[in-house]
C-alpha cells in the first residue's frame, strides 16, 4: 500500500487575505440607507462611511440625529481599515494574533455601527408616531412605501467578519502557529 501524500498549504493564508479585501471593499459601497417608492419614481438615499447624510429632512424629529451619524461613521470606517489591515497582515505572518484582533475589531466594528444607527434612528422621532420605527423596517403612507436599514457594504463586511474566522480556523490547523505565552 502507498502511503497517502500530504497536502502542502501556501504560506499565505488566501482566506484571511479575501476577507480583508472584503472588508477593505465594503468601506466603498453604502451601508445604511432608505429606499423610497410610490407614484412611479424611486428615491433611494444611501450613506457609505464616508458620507453622511446631507440633509436633515430624512430624520424629521430632531436636529441630534444627522450629526450623530454624520460624525461617527468615519471613526467606524477607520475602525473597518484597521480591522481590513489586521486581517492582511496576519495572512502573511505565522502568529494568530493579527487575525484575532481583526476578527474581535470586526465584531466589535459591526455592533458599534449597529448601535450607532439605531442610536440616531432613535433620537430622530422624539415620541413623534410619522418616522422611522427603528434601524431597519418598512412602512406605507399615502402610496409611498419607505424601505429602510443596513445595505450591501454592512452585509459584506459581516461576510468579511466570517472570513476571518475561517481563515483563524484555517491558520491555526494548517500553518505552524507560534505559540501566544
């Protein structure tokens, strides 16, 4: 009988490199936004990391809300940088540590964003009953259905999140790991 070959892995950790391409990716696309219809047009307001939103009329009750989020979303895409950063340097090196911080980061990242929104989302009613119930949700009024909550770069960075995971999973069963004393 042979004996069964043994499967040489590269080096570099190509899922951790993927999720920290994801993550990097995501602080491009819009994370959180409204999408408006009725009456045969389409209004959709999206907010990347970057950009908040550049009006108030969308949050009606209070004038707290639109700097809240306007000026914590660039921290958070720092946050989702350095987290990105974290999870490519540690594809290259044999220490686990730069995957865990990414993977903690990232966790940490997404419930702080979360909190943030619902936090301004929140705040903009001030008790009134004709405004956004919440960070994500659908409502109709008079024909116009308002649809609103997280989009595809929230999504792409919790997929980002898990990539990680895997990729920690990955490094720790088939790369020689430094031992963290």
């Amino acid at each position: 009988m042979s004996k069964p070959a043994s499967v040489n892995f590269p080096r570099i950790n190509l899922i951790s490199i993927l999720a920290g391409a994801l993550a990097l990716a995501s602080v491009f696309l819009s994370w959180w936004g409204i999408d408006a219809s009725g009456f045969g047009s389409v209004v959709s307001p999206r907010w990347t990391l970057w950009n908040g939103p550049s009006m108030d009329s969308i949050f009606r009750g209070s004038a707290q809300a639109y700097p809240t989020l306007t000026s914590t979303s660039p921290i958070i895409g720092a946050l989702v940088v350095i987290s990105a950063l974290l999870a490519l340097a540690g594809s290259f090196t044999r220490n686990t540590r730069p995957l865990i911080g990414s993977f903690i980061l990232g966790v940490l990242t997404s419930i702080a964003y979360l909190g943030v929104v619902s936090y301004a989302v929140t705040n903009s009613c001030n008790g009134q009953s004709n405004c956004l119930s919440g960070p994500f949700g659908t409502e109709t009024v008079f024909g116009i259905t308002l649809n609103w909550g997280f989009k595809i770069g929230f999504y792409l960075y919790l997929v980002a999140g898990s990539l990680t995971l895997v990729g920690l999973g990955f490094h720790r069963i088939f790369h020689k790991t430094t031992p963290t004393l």
